[in-house]
C-alpha cells in the first residue's frame, strides 16, 4: 500500500486546565497558539496594544488543553500496517493522550515527535479523542531551577528560570520584545499509515575547488519492508539529467551521482541561484519524497593577515571571498502563528532589496519555519545559523536537559542540512561573553579536553558548545561550518572581545563605553556580528499601539516608553541625539525623525569603516558587519532598521547606500603639530580628508577621476572643485586608498571655512557618475544649515529628481520610496524610484529644516524628455 496522510487540522478546541469540560471552545485550525485562541474569542485584550501585555501575564501561568477528535483512516486497518502521528512542534510542556492512554510527554519545543499508534486507533473508523496538556512553561522552569540552588543561574534578559527550559528564549522576554509566555500545537499535525516509508532523503555535495564537477551521495532511509529506491535529478529548468535505482540494504539506499558542469548556487550579487531537485520513489508509489540543491562550495576562511595580527574569518563560496553585509533576525511576531509563507518572503525581499547577502537566525528565538530557508535558497541570502541558546548560563550538568538537547540538535540539523544557504552553524549567542564575567567560579580552563570535567564546574554548558553541536554538525552536515559561540573567536579568552580573530559583537556604541559612532572604524574585528543603534519606529507604528484619542502621543509618555524595552534607552537615545545634533521634541514626527537620522549615521559609519578594510587577499581586516537587527516582534522602539509593519526606518537606505557594488568613503581627520614637545600653545593644526574607493565587483573597474566639490553649510556657495585623482582603477573585490589631502574648500586657518560640504564623486571615462558620497561637518549640530534650501521634485513614470539650492541632510519624502534620507548639494539631481506611484505634493523633512517639515510641490512630467527640458530651463 501507497503511504497516506491525515492532516488532524480541524475540528480542535480549548480550554483552562482547570476549567470544566463543558468549557472547551472551538478553534479555527491547528497550529495555533493560546494568546491567539484567547484572542479570537475576546477572552483577553490585545497584548500588542498599551499596556496590556501586563494584563495578559496570567495567561503562561495556566495549564491548557487542546483537544480533538477525527476517525481513523481507511488505510489504518489494512493489514500489516503502521500508523504514526506526528508532532512537528508541541509548545513546550506537552503530555499526550490518545483514547485515554498517554503515548507522549514532550518537554522541547524545538523536537518534532513521532509516535506509533496502530494498537491505539479505534477500529473500522471509529471515532479517536486525542488531548495534550500544555502545563505552564514559566511555572516549571521556576522548580527546576529551585532544584539546583548552586549553580550560577547568570541570564541576561528574561527570567533565569528560562534557561532550563527548551523554548524560544525571547517569549520570557527580551531588551526589545515582550514577555508572552504563550503554549499550544504550533506545528503541523497528523497521522501517517504505511507498510513501508522514506523517513527521510539526505544528500552530501562535493565540489572540487576546480568548480568542473558536482558529486552528489544521496541516501534514503527506510522504514519498513522496502526493496529498492528510485533516485532522480532534475535541473533547475526542471529536465531529468539523472537517474539510478538503488536497493534497501539495512534500511537505507544510496546512489551517487557525478555531474559535468554543474550551474552553482551564489550569494545574489555574485551569481544566480539555481536549484536542482532530488527525487526518490521507494517501490514505485509506495512513498516519495523530494529536495531541492544547491551546488556550491563554501567555507570560512581563517588564516594569517598579511600586515596585521591574529587571522581572517571571512566566507568564501565557489572560491570567491564575500564580504558579508547583512543583518541579525529575530523572531518576526511574538506570536509565530501570525506568520505566514507571504510575510516571511516579504521581510527576506526587504533584505534582499537593501543589498544585504547574509542574515544571522539569532540564538534566542526559534528555529525558523521551512519556508524561510527555501525563500533564502531562492534568494541568495547566506544563512548564519544560532543554536537556540542566547545571553546565559545553560544547566548542562542536568542529564536530562542534556539527552534534550541532544535530541533537539539532531533533528534541527537533519531539517535543516539541505538548504545551500545554510553556510555556519553557531552554538549559541553570547553566553561565553556573559559567563565569562565570572571566571573564578566558572572553572573554565581551555586546555583542559576532558568534557566530563566541564559538567563539574560552573561553566557546564561548554558541554554543549563543544561537544553535543559540533558532533550533530559532524554526524548530520558533515563539511558545514561550526562555530562555538557568537562572538567566539580565541579558545582562551572566549568572551569574544580578542578582535583579532573570530567574530565580534561590537556593542561599545550604544552599550559597553558608549563611544561616539564616529569611533566605529576603531572599533572593528575581524567579523562584525552584532552592532546597532536604536531608533523610534514611524509614527504611524506608534499610534497602532497608543490608546485612541490619547494624550501620550510624544515620545516621553508612559506607554511610549513602555514600548521600547532597552534599559535606559531614554538616556541613551538623548545622549547620542544631544552629542551630534540639534533636534525638536514637538512635533512627535520630528524627533522621531531625529533619532531615525541618528540611527542612520550611525551605522552607515560603521558599514563604510568597515568594508574600508576589506583590503585584498591577506589583508581582509573586516569581512563582514550584521547589523542588530533588521526586525522587530511587535511595534516598539528598538534596534531593528524595518519595524514591525514593514516601514522602513532612515537607516535601512544608508545601509543600502554603503553597500553598493562600487562605493566612495571618506573621514574627516584633524591632524595636531606641536612645534616641539614641550608646548601646548603653539601647534599646527591641520584638517584632510580621507577617501577610498571599494569595488566589490568580481572584474577591474575603472579608468575613474575622482573630483570634489566643497559648499558653504548654509548658503550653497561653491567654494572649491579639484580632481584628486585622475586615470586609475579600482582592482576587484576590495576597497582602495585614493586620497589623503587637505579638507577641499578650507582656507588654512584654525577656524576658517571649516563649516563646509565635501561631495565626492567617482566618474567614468564619459564623465558619468558610478559612486558618490558626501561629506558633512562633525558632530552635525555644529553646522549651520539652511531652513529653505529650494528644494523642488520632478516627476515621471514612477521617478523622482530631486535638487536643492543649498545642501541638505537627510532628506525624506513621504511615500513609498527607493531612498530616503538622501544628502543633497547644489548644482546635481538625485533620482529616486518611487514604488507606489503618487501625484502632487512631497512632505518633505530633513536636518535643520524646522519642527514642522515642508511641503514641496511636484511637477508631474508627460515624457523623460520633458524631464530634460525642465532641468534645463531651470538652470
């Protein structure tokens, strides 16, 4: 008999634990989730919305049940079969009843289970009751904490309880999410009969560094009396391009396949994506079962640099070096059932569509749904992939929490090793750089390479790290990176603050010391894995959440504040504002657009410091920057660059902008020449400017003239234009000095002329633009700026041009954009691409143009030569 397959989707209900049985309520479908059950039936107030998430808190210390009931299939009473019933996901806590007779007790939310239940089933179709009690997550954590009163419970958010508990760390709460402790069949399911089943198809891929050839060893397991396989390649264009038929020899067949030529999958920017799809038929119909491949061939390089200490630690894939810009990913909703396969591709295409190659699954929160992956395949976006472990101490001298973690180790890397995007596994975020506060009591000693040594000191969980992961790595993906930690880099002093190897979590702007940004190029490592700013979301995110009518619309409110979950992040936000720039706190709109602009400069600093330093074979200094974070679980004030509703915050663009294929960088410096060393009074002072170029492209570009133009801050003047550089290239993939030279426009005095805009442009032979930067006085507060610099906008067939008069900083117009918070000097025009096409007037806002913004009539063009023309009588 053909495998079949009951979805147990419908027909469920629920209620309290302690409720009577009459209580149960329906629920629309399965998987679900209590705080959403709750919700359907207004049984608790929207936990998003004020301050209701304190009203909801009773809802994880409940017990809850989820019930069904459904016939037995057809097939089940064939004879010589087997029914299963399989759980992809239980939310955390789980005891399982079938027709009375407990089959499971689930205790990790992240382990799927299968359980045989043919002796259970009632016969000839008869009805089945199924029940699985969820017992509160945060009430059993909290007593098996109470049973290891000696151990350091060190936890970093949420409550120490979590840590041993194998649920989404974040649901305890997180320094930008809220604490909803929710439960409930979160996964898929259902009922599978069979005499015979794949249990699963795996393949390794070999490509020699030649890249000529592909070797693919696909194996499927079997369950039950199978006799052979049928194993079929399709091409991305979806053709057959190989078979072979195998025979089922202790439960498993193999064949291998070699392929001329293959096409390989790359990062989008480097290559295209193709797919392959890997077929096995097991006798015939009996069962199949399908994966899609990617040919490539990656791993992380570490190695001596050339002219500095310690190693690289940079991705290379199909033997091309990568430098990784991208972003940290939590969980995109508190409530993961609220995801969809749309909203998922929906956040990854913004990623994509913001140049970024690489996204890192955080350790914190899950991991992620199937359809993730598959997006990221098609996409081209590398995959940086946390073990759920995130900011403590895991007690991993508990045997139990062990034998779970092994398990959950297993089956996540089994769900996972197909996808080519995967490129690292991690074995944790953080928790060597916490723990390591404590090394006295810790124990830790990295030379000694007994693990059974590391479960009697106060550090057990490098049980895990160590030996657990890296041996699921090795047994399931064998070749796929593993890295012990993030950050993680020197094996003895693993807090991950040695910045010359491994990865960092560069966390001394905003946290730690709380530098200026302007210091990030002095702050960098050999991969930057975590660095961030905060930002108010759009006020629109803000006002979904604020009570109608509300008199806290203004950014120091109870419930504002209640929406951002940073400890003194009023502080901070204040702090990094009043350091660099002036700023209004009314209207609302205008500080927002403040700290967003802030946010902006801040990480565009970082990104252009840091691809700064991808300087060519043994010198890449810096291989990567992954901003925290791209996203947000619900509408708060935080560190992600897109807020939870998809709107983008200023700093989103500047990141786009500095990860351009060709880009220019530049730095301001100031150079002090005391006249002998003894005096304080009589020093030279001197202010340049540096400019690089990075092209990131995979051939020579160039010949360029690289050209700048200096203008007075307030009144647009031109006061300089001077060709730096003439007639050179920018060699492939890596940045290149192109100048050191006094600041263009200065008049050589200590003061004078300094208030000026540097705009730096890279030219073609033709004297087209390929890149351009603008430098601006710092800290930006300093600078005189004009409040009606003549902005006027251009339209055309879902375009925008856009000049000025008079410099502008950070300019945003409403609508759906291209780019935002553009910079602007006189005597050029920045094009914008507009997504919704809009008619009439722009709001306009941007640095120093006053509380209440602008608004700027549009001229709605009939042709791209009217455009021209336009321009032209304008000058």
């Amino acid at each position: 008999m053909s495998k079949s397959t009951t979805a147990l989707s419908e027909n469920w209900a629920f209620k309290r634990a302690s409720e009577a049985t009459e209580s149960f309520r329906a629920v629309k479908s399965v998987p679900t989730e209590i705080f959403l059950d709750l919700l359907a039936y207004d049984l608790i107030p929207e936990p998003f919305h004020g301050q209701n998430e304190l009203d909801v808190q009773w809802v994880g210390e409940e017990n809850w049940i989820y019930a069904t009931t459904f016939p037995s299939p057809p097939a089940a009473d064939s004879r010589g079969s087997t029914t299963e019933i399989v759980f992809e996901g239980l939310d955390t806590y789980a005891t399982v009843t079938l027709n009375g007779c407990e089959i499971l007790r689930s205790g990790n939310m992240f382990t799927p289970y299968r359980v045989d239940v043919t002796k259970h089933l009632k016969k000839d179709g008869g009805e089945n009751k199924l029940s699985i009690l969820f017992e509160s997550a945060f009430l059993k954590g909290k007593k098996i904490k109470e049973q290891w009163p000696d151990f350091e419970w060190g936890c970093w958010n949420g409550d120490p309880s979590r840590l041993a508990v194998r649920k989404a760390q974040y649901h305890y709460g997180w320094d930008w999410g809220p604490m909803l402790m929710s439960c409930g069949p979160w996964k898929p399911v259902y009922l599978e009969t069979f005499t015979a089943r794949i249990e699963e198809l795996r393949f390794t891929v070999d490509v020699p560094g030649c890249l000529k050839t592909a070797i693919i060893t696909a194996t499927a397991e079997i369950v039950g009396a199978g006799e052979e396989v049928m194993f079929k390649l399709y091409s991305p264009d979806g053709e057959k391009v190989l078979e072979s038929k195998a025979a089922v020899d202790a439960g498993k067949a193999t064949v291998c396949f070699s392929l001329e030529d293959p096409e390989l999958w790359y990062p989008h920017g480097y290559g295209k994506q193709p797919l392959y799809k890997l077929h096995a038929a097991l006798d015939g119909d009996v069962d199949t079962d399908s994966k899609t491949l990617g040919l490539r061939k990656v791993r992380v390089v570490q190695r001596p640099l050339a002219d500095a200490p310690g190693l690289s630690f940079f991705f290379e894939v199909n033997n091309i070096p990568i430098w990784a810009g991208g972003s940290n990913w939590i969980p995109a909703d508190s409530f993961l059932n609220r995801l969809d396969e749309a909203k998922y591709r929906k956040w990854l295409e913004i990623i994509k569509d913001g140049r970024q190659v690489m996204v890192r699954v955080w350790g914190g929160g899950i991991y992620e749904q199937d359809c993730f992956y598959d997006i990221c395949d098609e996409l081209g976006l590398m995959v940086w992939q946390d073990f759920a472990f995130g900011c403590g101490n895991y007690p991993a001298q508990i045997p139990e929490f062990r034998e779970s973690v092994k398990v959950e180790a297993a089956a996540v890397v089994k769900r996972l090793r197909h996808h080519p995007s995967i490129v690292i596994y991690a074995g944790n975020n953080e928790d060597y750089s916490h723990m390591w506060g404590l090394p006295g009591r810790l124990g830790y000693k990295a030379d000694d390479k007994n693990p059974d040594n590391w479960l009697k000191t106060q550090f057990p969980a490098r049980y895990i790290y160590e030996k657990i992961l890296p041996e699921a790595v090795e047994a399931h993906s064998p070749g796929t990176e593993y890295h012990r930690g993030s950050p993680y880099g020197n094996p003895d002093r693993p807090d991950g603050w040695d910045l010359t190897v491994g990865d960092v979590h560069q966390w001394n702007v905003w946290h730690g010391t709380q530098e200026p940004y302007q210091n990030f190029d002095k702050l960098a490592g050999r991969f930057v894995s975590e660095f961030g700013m905060e930002a108010f979301p759009d006020i629109k995110t803000i006002k979904s959440f604020l009570p109608k009518n509300s008199t806290e619309n203004h950014p120091f409110s109870a419930t504002v504040e209640f929406h951002n979950k940073a400890d003194g992040a009023e502080r901070r936000i204040a702090t990094y504002l009043a350091e660099n720039m002036t700023f209004e706190l009314e209207p609302f709109e205008a500080y927002i657009y403040s700290t967003q602009l802030m946010q902006s400069e801040a990480l565009s600093n970082a990104y252009r410091a840091w691809r700064r330093n991808w300087k060519g074979p043994g010198r890449e200094l810096t291989s990567g920057a992954l901003v925290w974070q791209i996203n947000d679980c619900w509408p708060v004030t935080s560190w992600a660059i897109v807020d939870y509703y998809f709107r983008p915050k200023i700093a989103y663009f500047g990141i786009k902008r500095e990860l351009a294929p060709i880009v220019l960088g530049s730095k301001r410096i100031e150079v002090k020449t005391p006249r002998d060393p003894y005096t304080g009074a009589h020093v030279e002072i001197s202010h340049r400017i540096e400019v690089w170029g990075g092209s990131f492209l995979l051939e020579e570009q160039g010949p360029y003239k690289l050209v700048a133009k200096s203008f007075q801050t307030y009144s647009g003047k031109l006061v300089e234009s001077i060709t730096l550089k003439e007639d050179f290239v920018l060699p492939l993939n890596r940045s290149t000095e192109l100048a050191d030279v006094p600041l263009p426009g200065w008049n050589g005095t200590r003061d004078g002329n300094l208030d000026v805009v540097v705009a730096l442009y890279l030219l073609d032979a033709d004297g087209r633009h390929v890149a351009r930067t603008v430098s601006w006085p710092e800290p930006l507060k300093h600078a005189r700026l004009s409040k009606d610099p003549g902005l006027s906008v251009l339209q055309w067939r879902g375009k925008l041009k856009v000049r000025a008069n008079a410099p502008v900083k950070g300019l945003v117009l409403s609508g759906d954009l291209e780019d935002q918070g553009i910079d602007l000097v006189p005597g050029e025009i920045v094009e914008v691409g507009v997504k919704n096409h809009e008619k009439g007037k722009f709001e306009a806002r941007f640095y120093g143009g006053g509380e209440k913004g602008m608004v700027i009539g549009c001229v709605e063009a009939e042709s791209w030569e009217e455009v021209v023309v336009v321009e032209e009588e304008k000058e």
